[in-house]
C-alpha cells in the first residue's frame, strides 16, 4: 500500500456487540481522505454515536479495526478530537483554560499556549468571554468553546457528535457557517511547525492538511450544506447503506440551501432514510 | 396531586362565589425549596442561637431548676472567666486542639488518598469497601479499652480513637464524592491526551473537592466528640478532663462553661471549612 493510500481514516468491517449476538454496528467499512468533510445521518438508536466512539478510541471494537494514517487506533488520543452532543466542560475552568486543556496536557510551552488559546477564541468568537466560566455560557457559547478545545490539540480528525442538535434553528444555521469556516481555517500541523503567516499563524498551508471532520447529525439539510460526502446509517445491524457525494459548489453559503440542486440533493437523501427507517420498521414487526 | 388539590378547591368554595361556568383558577405549585432574604437569614440565625440561650436563662433565673443543675447564664460566665485566667482552661483546651490536629489530620492524611483510590481505580473498591463496610460499624468508643492496653493511657492511645472514629467514614465519603464525577469528563480528557495523572489531578481531584471538604467538615465535628470522650475516661489534661474534675466537685457551672467553649470552637471550626469550601466550590453555583 502507497502512503497516500494510508493516509487518512479507514475503517475496516468494524463491528460492535454491547450484548452477545446483537450487533449495533456491523461490518462498517469507511475511507475518509485526509481534509475531508463527512457527515454522518442515520435514525435514532442506529448506532452513530457508538461509530465515533469507536473512532476516537473511547470504546473497543467486538471486531474489525480503525485506522488513522495506517496506525491502527488502541485508544483515546489527541489526534483525534472529540466533541460530544452536550457540551462537557471543566465547569471550574473559565473559557480559555478549558481551551488550553489539551495543549497543557501536550506539554505546549506557555506563550505558544495562550497564543494559540488566544488566536483559537477568536476564531471561534468568544475572544470576549475568554475568563468567563463555562456556566455562565449560553448553549451555543459552551459547544463553540468544546470545538475549540479539541481543535487546540491539532487533532488529525474531528468527531462531531450532533453538536449543534440542541440549539435554535438561528444559533444551528450560525454554527454551521462558523463549522466549516472553522474547517477552512484551523490546520492539522504540527504545533511544533513554526508560524508562518502573522495574520493567520495556524491556517494550514495546505488544503490536505485541513482538519478531517467527521460529523453526525438526524438533520439531513446539515448534513447536505456541511458535508461533502454524505453517509447513511441503516439501523440494527448499524451499517453504512449508502455512501453520497456532495457536488456543491465551495465556499457553502446560506443562500446555497434555496437551490434547486441543493433542494434536490436534499430530497434524495431524505428519501433514502426515510427507505430505510420504514423497512427498519418492516423488519422489526415481523 | 396538582388535579386532587384544583378539584378540591371547586367543591370547597362557597355557592355563587363563582359561576358555574367559569373553568377553576389554574392550581397554583410552588418549587419544594423556598429562599428567604438575607435580612430574615440572618434574623433567623439570631433567634437559633438566642432562642434557647433565653430558655435557658429563663429557667434559671426564674428559680423554676436548682443552680446546683443548672447554673444561671451569668454564673457560668464567672466560673468560665475564672477558668481562663488561672490558665487552666487555655492549656485545656490546647491540649484538646492539640489531639484533634494530630488525630484528625493523620484521619485525613490517610482516608482522602484511600477514598481516591476507591473512587477511581477498580481494584480499590472492592478490596477496601468490605472491610470498611463492618469496621465503621465497630463504634469507636468501644475500642477505648483496647486502646489503653495496647497503647497506654497517653497521648497514643487518644489520637488513636480519633482516627478510628473517623477514618473509615472519612473515607467512603471522599470515594463517594470522587465517584460523582461525570464519566464524560474522564472521556474529554483522555480524547484531549491527559495521562491517567494528569486526569487525576486536574480534572477528578478539583471537582471532587468540594465533596471531599464538605465530608471533612461532617467529620469534625465526630472528632470532636471522640476527642472529649478519649479525656473523660483517661486524661491528665484536655478539656474533657476538666469536665471531670468539675464533676467532682459538682462545679456544674465550669462543666457548662467548657461545654460552650466546646460548642464554639466547633463552630469555629464549622465555618472555617465552610469559607474554604465556598472559595473552592465557587464554580458550583
Ligand atoms: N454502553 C452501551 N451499552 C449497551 N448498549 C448501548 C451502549 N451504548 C449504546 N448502546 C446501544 O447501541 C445502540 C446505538 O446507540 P447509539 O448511541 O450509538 O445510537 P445513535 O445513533 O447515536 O442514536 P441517537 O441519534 O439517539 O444519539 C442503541 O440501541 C443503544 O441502546
Ligand atoms: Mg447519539
């Protein structure tokens, strides 16, 4: 296999039993190139939150493995940032110390560690709310601060786990821009690598050394504006039914989501979950 | 309940105080826990202590209980007076104080880092629950001969009754205040690449804090008991011991005058780990 090949995730006939003989997830296979954007959707009960906590080491495989640039994944890591679908914060740390969580954990000296809090809070617009502790937060406020502090390690891959499901329609639309400007801005170098550009130190030189995200959300439009590859999750046995790509065109925005080739894309996705979920239910009543 | 209390209502009220027509009032529910302003607070903690402080004053002086029983208010102000200027009551009660800062920082010292095992690492559990389980039934007093034919009747023997009537509470309830950690928060971390230490330390022990001061603060207060108990029986010094010199020769006004020092250095105590855990714990609210 060629490096180019490795890179990136790879998923291969990942299975989970929680009891004996009942799959949740069943021979997943999954290719995620390095940079990409992935967005997850499946029903209720189908097993996406176990798919990432697999991803990001939390729990263990029942069979099959989980590849990140070919090293196969034993366990948590900061390669690998994790934001779940209730933000959990350190309630005892104010904004910018649950930021510099990971990267005190790294071992980041302490200029390059508020420097880069500093820049992170910004980029996520909380730059004013930097002392603030977490509980004093809105919704939207702590999930903005949770995406921060996995990104701040420089995580390879992003794990997004129905992050924006709790907020108002307005706060969601809000954060998908902000998600995806956040992906355009926030590199995976090293943070080690010397900064470059004053204006934005940490963007990534290169395309391919965007953050990977790999989000999961019920709602099919996030999914079609957010993602460029759309994944299906069928239920019980968990397995990805059908692999979408996007063809949008790029930068996203918000009017994007009025077009006819938007609309469509939307219906056809749509469509396919809806197939899904009924013969779920077909099977399930027999 | 809300349905019982509205229909209730309807039936209750007079004829004609309400037409018939008219739907009854939405049952009114208030939240269980109430608040009250600090001003009425603070009234309240003054009738807390006044209160009974006037009880006892009116008892006494009205003549109604013998003084050799109860002394008056003002008699016990003597004889306590009396007390701290012969230099008897200081000395006592830093023997005491002395004995508690011994025996219940040694109870700390050794049941917060136990409690943190228990709390955190799956073989602590098991292997320290049962034992503590049966022994913190053991009531400690009851280990005071023992103590005194192991140890003698010094200073050993009486820190050592502290420790045991408090270490193994102690220790549950730091493993409980350690367990009440939220698993996603060790899940955070370890995504976020903080090494089992390094969760332990920053991220169980702060939010634990609180809980592991407020089970301090809780267990004080049985080392205070366990310390006069250990002077009682076998003492030469100590606050205990005066009360039963005091008793022998029915001075009950110096044994009342030692009770209320007991009372408020207890409370001194109360509150000073109160305002530590109100400074850690600020995050909390
Ligand atoms: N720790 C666990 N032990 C036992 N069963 C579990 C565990 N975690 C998840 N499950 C089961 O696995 C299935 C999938 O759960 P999962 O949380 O992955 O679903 P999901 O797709 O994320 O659903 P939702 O959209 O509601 O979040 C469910 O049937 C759930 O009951
Ligand atoms: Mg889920």
């Amino acid at each position: 296999m060629t490096s180019a090949a490795m890179a990136g995730l790879r998923i291969e006939s990942l299975s989970k039993e929680f009891t004996a003989g009942r799959p949740v997830l069943q021979d997943v296979d999954l290719a995620v190139a390095p940079g990409e954007f992935v967005c997850v959707v499946g029903a209720s009960g189908s097993g996406k939150s176990t798919l990432l906590c697999l991803i990001a080491g939390l729990s263990r495989p029942t069979a099959g493995r989980v590849l990140l640039d070919g090293h196969e994944v034993a366990g948590p890591g900061p390669d690998r940032g994790m934001v779940f679908q209730t933000a959990s914060l350190f309630p005892w740390r104010n904004v910018a110390h649950n930021v510099a969580f990971g990267l005190e954990a790294l071992g980041v000296p302490r200029g390059r560690r508020q420097e880069r809090v500093r820049w992170l809070l910004d980029e996520v617009g909380l730059g004013h709310l930097a002392t603030a502790l977490p509980g004093r937060l809105s919704g939207g406020q702590q999930q903005r601060v949770s995406i921060a502090r996995a990104l701040a390690c420089s995580p390879r891959v992003l794990l997004l786990d129905e992050p924006f499901g709790a907020l108002d329609v307005q706060t969601k639309e809000d954060m998908q821009l902000f998600i995806r400007q956040v992906w355009q801005d926030v590199g995976t170098d090293p943070l080690t690598a010397p900064l470059t550009d004053p204006e934005a130190p940490h963007a990534p030189a290169d395309p391919a050394h965007r953050s990977t995200i790999v989000m999961v959300t019920h709602d099919v439009e996030e999914a079609v504006f957010l993602g460029q590859r759309v994944l299906v999750l069928s239920s019980d046995p968990g397995r990805i039914s059908q692999d979408i790509a996007v063809n949008l065109p790029e930068p996203r925005s918000l009017e994007m989501k009025r077009s006819p080739e938007f609309l469509e894309l939307k219906a056809t996705v749509e469509d396919l979950v809806r197939a899904e979920h009924r013969a779920h239910q077909a099977r399930t009543a027999l | 309940m809300v349905i019982m209390q509205s229909t209730s209502e309807t039936t209750i009220a007079p004829p004609g105080a309400r037409p018939a027509a008219t739907a009854p009032p939405p049952a009114r529910v208030k939240l269980l826990t109430t608040s009250v302003s600090s001003r009425t607070a603070w009234l309240l903690r003054a009738l807390s202590i006044l209160g009974p402080l006037a009880a006892w004053w009116a008892l006494s002086a009205g003549g109604v209980v013998d003084p050799t029983f109860l002394p008056s208010p003002s008699a016990v102000w003597t004889a306590g007076v009396t007390m701290a200027q012969s230099g008897d009551l200081p000395s006592d009660l830093l023997a005491s104080l002395g004995r508690i800062g011994a025996g219940f920082g040694l109870a700390v010292l050794i049941s917060v880092p136990v409690g943190f095992a228990m709390g955190t690492l799956g073989w602590a559990q098991p292997l320290f629950e049962p034992v503590i389980g049966i022994l913190r039934y053991l009531p400690a007093s009851a280990f005071i001969p023992l103590l005194i034919i192991w140890l003698g009747i010094g200073e050993p023997s009486k820190i050592a009754l502290l420790v045991l009537g408090v270490v193994f509470f102690n220790t549950l309830m730091t493993a409980d205040a350690v367990r009440q950690v939220p698993y996603r928060l060790l899940e955070v971390s370890a995504t976020l690449g903080a090494s089992r230490l390094r969760v332990a330390s920053r991220v169980v022990l702060p939010y634990a804090l609180p809980g592991i001061i407020d089970a301090m603060r809780v267990n004080a207060a049985a080392a205070w008991n366990f310390v006069v108990v250990a002077e009682l029986v076998a003492a030469t010094s100590g606050l205990g011991y005066r009360i039963t010199r005091a008793q022998r020769f029915l001075q009950t006004d110096r044994i009342f005058a030692i009770l209320v020092v007991i009372g408020l250095i207890g409370l001194t105590i109360d509150i000073a780990l109160r305002l530590l855990r109100s400074r850690v714990g600020r995050w909390t609210r």
